[in-house]
C-alpha cells in the first residue's frame, strides 16, 4: 500500500490525545508500544476534549468519526477551535466509507486512518501529522472519491426535491393554522361575551396576524441558533484578543453569555418597535432553518449557517412550537382578553390573533353627551364598545347613533365624582 506523508526527520515526542468509542482501546493499534509515543490518553466522551487538551497538551489528535449524530466531525471542529495548531488524525471504520472521510476533512482533520491499521502505518500517520504533513492513504483514496463522485449526479435533485417537499408541507400547515386562529378567535372573545362576528372578524382571513406572531418568536429566540456560528467567526479574527480572547478561551461561558446578550436585545424589541423582528430577524431565521433541514446551508453566508445538527434543528424547532402554542393557548382560553385605560391588555395572544381595542371618545348624536371608551371593533350595524372604568362592561350600539373620535387613553373618574 502506498501511503502520501512526508516527514523531514525525528521531532519531539509525540503526546496523543485519543477520542474514541467503547470498545476502542490504545492497544487495538498498537499505540501504547510505538516508540514515538510518548504519552497516550484515551477519552470516551467528546465533551471531556476541552479538560483533556488542558491536562495533555497533545501534539496530536486522533479523533473516531463513528460517534452517533455526527459528534465526532463536531469535536473535530471543536478540538481544532481549541488548539488552532494540533492536527487532528481522524479514525474511521474499515473500509474507510467515503462519506466519513469527506465529512471529516471538511471539519479540518489532515488525514484518516482505519480501526484496522497496522502499528506502523498509525506511527507513520502520527509522525506526518506531527510534521505538518498530511496522511491520505492512496489506494484507500481512490474508491472514496469514486463514491464522491456518484453523490454529485445525485445531490442537487435530491435538494431540490427536499426542499420542494418542505414547501409543499407548508401548505396543509396555513389550514391548520386558519382552523386554530379560528377555534382560538371563538373562546377568547367568548370570555367577554362577544362574537367574532360581532367585530367583522374572518378569523380564518387573519393568517398575516398569525405568521406575524411566528415570525415575532422566531426573530425572539431563533437567534440563538447562530451563536455557535459566530464564536466560530470570531475565533481567529483581528477580534479575537483581550477580554474577547479571554472570552473566546472558555466556550461554555462566552456561549451563555452571548446567549444572554442576544436573547436580551431581542426581548427588548420584542416589547418596543418589534417592526426589525416580524420582518428581518423571523424571515432570515426561518430561511436558516429551512435551508438546515434542506442541508443548502453552503448556499447561505457563513454568518448565517447553523451548524447544530438538522435533528436536533427539527426537535429545538418543535420544542419551541409547542412551547409557542402552549403559551398562546393557555393565554387565550385560560385568561382572555385583558383591558386597561390605554387598550388591550395581554402577552402574546394579542399579537399574534390580532385583537386590538382602541381608546375612543364616543359621542351620542341624539343627545350629543360624550363618553370614553374602548372600541373593540364592529360591523356594517353595530359597534362594539367596552368601559374599563366599569368591570369592562360590553355595549353594542347602532352605527348610525354614535360618532367615533380617537383619543390616547380612557379617563376614569374617580368613586366620588358626580
């Protein structure tokens, strides 16, 4: 077998950090008697990286590929985002499958070698990489790219098949989104006494309010989905020193509070001009989010791939969809509509049905006495009119008696006024 490497002469030992799964052990390869290993640590958990590369120093890595859901191509990145330096020797199955192999030189591991690799091609290996060289083996390269290959006729019609198929799904999902807003409409204005018909309210017509909500939580929270992204891009940068640096050091901490920077900013526009969420921040999450599930990421700015794994894109997705339906459910039929002098009350129900009640001062054109008052809606008939002062009583009264004039808020006598 012809091996490509390159190594210029004996360097220092060779400290190696092993990331493996059970039933792995150093002496399947022959790695505790290789006189260029000076020491060897073998770990069974890819999050126990960052505290092994502390404790060993490793000069090189050798990390399994095999680990379920992808972890081992996400601790090569990990491991490199740490070290900068330490290359990384990825360990695949025998035969080495080629997807493996390209999915691991993506992550930015400088070669691969088999569980099944003799003692003398893993210390070959290991010296190359300790060199600065690379370690593809020849004849193990050329069925991998043969198979590379094949994946190409097939990639970009199986993408725009599966994004055709996320597009279609989208379809069915506006009609059960009409059939809630409609179900939810009934029993949160029903609190109140008032009929949706009462108001001249569709509410299967009241999509646009709805996809406006969705889009409000996903501008709200689907940014957290890039943090990991945009530690990666600093990482390395002109940015990348003082307390960012220190920061960018410890993963865990600066992760939380980037989280916590982004979830604050985006909580405050949340409850002040949340115009920036609804319409740039929702629509380029759920752009990311599709194109994950689709794998058209590469298609995207690096700023704005996800690099979560797409099941855990599509369980986080669900997770917060029923958290979201759970929140406007439990606030539509468990509290209703709540009231004040400045209008309607309420967390997310009210922005994401639409409801709306507007301070007016109402006058009586046949006795021309005005009142104020919050109007809730109506017809080609009626206006429904709601007192805050007064318990929110509800009054329907004939278009054609009163006059409507907005003011910004409804006063309230107090108890002792005549």
């Amino acid at each position: 077998m012809t091996f490509v490497y390159d190594v210029e002469g004996a360097l220092e030992p060779i400290r190696l950090l092993v990331v493996a799964r059970h039933p792995f052990r150093r002496e399947d390869m022959g790695l505790s008697t290789l006189s260029e290993v000076e020491r060897v640590q073998l770990i069974r958990r890819p999050g126990a990286i960052e505290a092994a590369i502390d404790e060993l120093d490793p000069s090189v890595m050798l990390i399994d590929t095999g680990f379920s859901e992808g972890r081992g191509f996400e601790a090569i990145e990990t491991s490199i985002a740490l070290t900068g330096e330490v290359p990384v020797l990825a360990l695949t199955a025998s035969p080495p499958p080629y997807d493996d192999v390209a999915r691991a030189i993506r992550a930015g591991a400088s070669g691969f070698i088999d569980v099944d690799a003799h003692a003398e091609e893993a210390a070959a290996a290991l010296s190359t990489l300790r060199d600065g060289g690379a370690w593809f083996p020849v004849e193990d390269m050329r069925p991998i790219l043969a198979g590379v290959a094949d994946d190409l006729d097939t990639t970009t019609t199986e993408r725009n098949s599966r994004l055709t198929g996320i597009m279609l799904g989208l379809i069915p999902l506006t009609g059960l989104l009409a059939a809630l807003m409609t179900y939810l409409w009934r029993h949160y204005l029903g609190q109140i006494g008032v009929r949706p018909v009462d108001l001249a309210v569709d509410p299967s017509s009241r999509i646009v309010d709805s996809l406006a909500g969705v889009l409000l939580v996903l501008g709200c929270f689907g940014p957290l989905l890039f943090v990991g992204t945009w530690l990666d891009l600093v990482r390395g940068s002109t940015r990348d020193r003082g307390l960012i640096g220190w920061l960018l050091g410890r993963p865990r901490l600066a992760h939380v509070v980037l989280s916590v920077v982004i979830l604050g900013t985006t909580l405050l526009l949340a409850f002040g001009p949340h115009v920036m969420l609804v319409l740039v921040v929702g629509p380029v999450v759920l752009m990311a989010v599709i194109a994950r599930a689709a794998d058209l990421s590469d298609a995207l700015p690096s700023f704005l791939r996800i690099k979560i794994r797409p099941r855990g894109v599509l369980i986080g997705t669900f997770a917060a969809l029923i958290l979201f339906l759970t929140a406007i459910g439990g606030e539509s039929m468990l509290i209703g509509p709540q009231f004040g002098v400045g209008g309607e009350g309420g967390f997310i129900a009210p922005r994401v049905l639409g409801f709306n009640a507007q301070p007016m001062l109402v006058f009586n054109l046949e006795s021309g006495e005005p009142r104020e008052l919050l109007y809730l809606g109506g017809n080609a008939d009626l206006y429904v009119l709601l007192d805050p002062c007064i318990d929110n009583e509800i009054e329907l009264v004939s278009v054609s008696q009163y006059r409507l004039v907005v003011i910004d808020e409804v006063t309230c006598a107090a108890p002792d006024d005549p």
